[in-house]
C-alpha cells in the first residue's frame, strides 16, 4: 500500500481533515496526532476499518481500543449514562489527556471493546484530532500508533517507522505536547479507579474526587490468564529491542554501579546534566524531578535508544508518585517489572 504523509499546519488543516476524513468514512485507517501520543483512527462505524487497527497493529483481539470524541454531546449514542463522576472529571479535564470508562450502548461494536460491556472514551484537545473528528463527523476508535508492545510514536517519523507502506495516510502535527497516554480511570464502581496513570496523577483527580484510588494492577506484574479491569495491563509495553535495567538510587551510586557492570552496547538514560557523571554513552530524558519533561521525552528516547543499536540500557529511576507515576508506570513495564534497587 501506498502511504502518504501530510505536514499539517493552520494553513491546510482544513484541506488535511478533509481528505483523511474521506478515507475514514470510506473503511479506511489513518494515523493521526494527539496531545499525548499519535493514534491510529478507524470511524467507530466501519468494522472492517477496525478490524485492520488490530491487523496492522499486531494488536491482541482481547484489547480494546479507545473511542475518541470532538464534543460531549457524541457520548449519546455510544454510554448508557454518563455518572456524576465522570461529569465531574469531564468538567475539568476534558478536553485532554483523560478517557473515562463507561457502560457501553449496543451502538459500539464488540471489535472496539473485545466483548466487555464498557467503553473507553476520550476527548482529545489537539487541533488536528478535533479537525479530523469533526470533518468525519463520526467518533473515531484509535489505539496509540505504535506497533503492539512498541514504546508509542510521539512524533510522524515514529509512526513512519512503524507504520509505512500499512496505512493510506499519516497526518504530521509535529511532536505531542504530553508524550505518555492518557490516564485512564473508570468511572462505574463507587468510587473512580485509575487504570492507567497518565499526566492528570491521582492527586489532581483527588481535588475534586477525594475518593479516587490507584487500581494495584498498575504497579504490579499481571499474568496472562489474569481477569483484570483493564485488559491492556496484562501485555508487555513500551519495549525496545534493547533490555532496559531500571535503577533506583542517587547519581553516585548509579554511577559506580553501571561501571562494574558495563558491557559493549550499553547505554545509560539519565537526566539533563547528569552525563558527565555516567562512565557509559547517555540518552537524557527529561529533568530529574519534572515529570512533564520526563513523559515528553521517554519514548523517542526508547526509540532511539533502538537505532543506535543499544544491546542493554540502565535507566536513572524517576519518582514514583504524582505525575511522575505515568513515567516510572511506563519504564516498569519496559523493564518487564523488574528494578534494581541500590
Ligand atoms: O492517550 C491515549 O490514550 C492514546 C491516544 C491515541 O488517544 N491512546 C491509547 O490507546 O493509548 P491504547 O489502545 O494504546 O490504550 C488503550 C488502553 C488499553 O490499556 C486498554 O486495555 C484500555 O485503554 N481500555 C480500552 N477499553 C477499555 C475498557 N472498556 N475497559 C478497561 N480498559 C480499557
Ligand atoms: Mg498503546
């Protein structure tokens, strides 16, 4: 297949929307910019559409995909009641990187949800996304445009790499602004649950649900025959080719540690300015202590840590708590749970 790559800017986003907005409607997929991460759109209407997400993703049929509005007024067809915690939520934090767990309508296919009875769904705040969704008219179902168990793509070129020669269009709308997912909490219990920490941490949710809660899923290995509230918890993410060695302990420690064990082909991750300090070749990402910067950077970072031909990795560990949660959430998983404590 041939694909195509549109740099989109105010100048032609009209005319960008457009045109992936026919290929949506037409059964198509299309990949597009978000304020997290890229994501690969297919309209919630056309099952062959969603069925080439899972296909060209690698993505396994027991992991649903996330349904994307452009206004809250698209939930009518597809929740059966919005509660008020979600109203809540939505109130502060949509439009942005939060999706919220709803009971489903017969209107969404069993393809978006793998055959549960909820839907995740989420209002995205990039222009671009906006832009597509509104030109299409119908709310898009789109997984993160990686290929499955891949860090996720947080600019074109990512999704390039991943994508070329799969999908009829890529849309460039340069790099994410977050560069981690959304959180994603579910709104159906008595109390909100978060999933998956995202750049909204626990303790912004708690400003206005005080009772918000952390599923124990998140910070945990989860085995395959495992039933859990959010199916994607139980695959492993975000992994380049390279074995990632998380490690938890100051600069000075760090450092004397991946001396005695550095080997050709390792790297090191660690924060901005921190490089002179590292006996190994260092990839920065972020700033220690500024989780925004961190989320920014960790995939592309993953990424090129891949090209560079890296056999292992030792990652400087970031906080666990707050909005660094959805980074050190992120670097777990790629390091398969296991961390090195000193
Ligand atoms: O920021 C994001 O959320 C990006 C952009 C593209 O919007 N999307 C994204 O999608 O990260 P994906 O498919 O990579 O992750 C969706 C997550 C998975 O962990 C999945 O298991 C969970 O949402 N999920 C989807 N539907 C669910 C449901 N009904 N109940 C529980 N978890 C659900
Ligand atoms: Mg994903």
């Amino acid at each position: 297949m041939e694909t195509k790559l549109i740099k989109v800017d105010n100048g032609n986003m009209l005319t960008a929307a457009r045109e992936a907005a026919e290929l949506l409607n037409g059964g198509s997929v299309v990949a597009i910019p978000t304020e997290t991460v890229y994501g690969l759109a297919a309209s919630i209407y056309s099952e062959e559409a969603l069925r080439e997400v899972y296909a060209v993703k690698g993505r396994p049929q027991d992991n649903p995909v996330i349904v994307h509005i452009s206004d809250e007024s698209m939930l009518d067809g597809i929740v059966t009641e919005i509660p008020e915690d979600a109203r809540i939520l939505a109130e502060h934090f949509w439009p942005g990187p939060l999706t919220m767990i709803f009971r489903k309508t017969d209107r969404v296919s069993d393809t978006i949800t793998c055959g549960l009875d909820s839907v995740a769904v989420r209002f995205p705040s990039h222009p671009v996304a906006h832009a597509v969704m509104e030109a299409a008219g119908v709310p898009l179902a789109a997984p993160s445009a990686n290929l499955s168990g891949k860090p996720s793509p947080t600019t074109a070129e990512h999704c390039v790499h991943d994508l070329w020669g799969k999908v009829p269009l890529i849309l460039d709308g340069g790099q994410c602004d977050v560069g981690v997912e959304s959180t994603v909490v579910s709104v159906l219990g008595d109390h909100p649950v978060i999933l998956r920490p995202g750049i909204i941490s626990l303790e912004e949710i708690r400003k206005y649900l005080p009772s918000a809660e952390v599923s124990e899923a998140v910070t945990r290995k989860v085995s395959d025959d495992e039933k859990v509230a959010s199916p994607g918890l139980k695959y492993k993410h975000y992994s380049p080719d390279c074995k990632v060695i998380l490690v938890k302990g100051s600069l000075d420690s760090f450092s004397r540690y991946v001396a005695g064990q550095r080997k050709e082909g390792d790297w090191a991750m660690c924060f901005s300015g921190e490089e002179d300090h590292i006996p190994l070749s260092c990839l920065t990402y972020g700033t220690e202590g500024d989780a925004e910067s961190q989320a920014h950077s960790i995939f592309a970072v993953l990424r090129e840590l891949d090209q560079l031909g890296a056999k292992r990795v030792f990652v400087r560990a970031p906080e666990e708590d707050g909005r660094s949660m959805a980074v050190s959430n992120r670097l777990m998983r790629a390091a398969g749970f296991e961390e090195v404590l000193l």
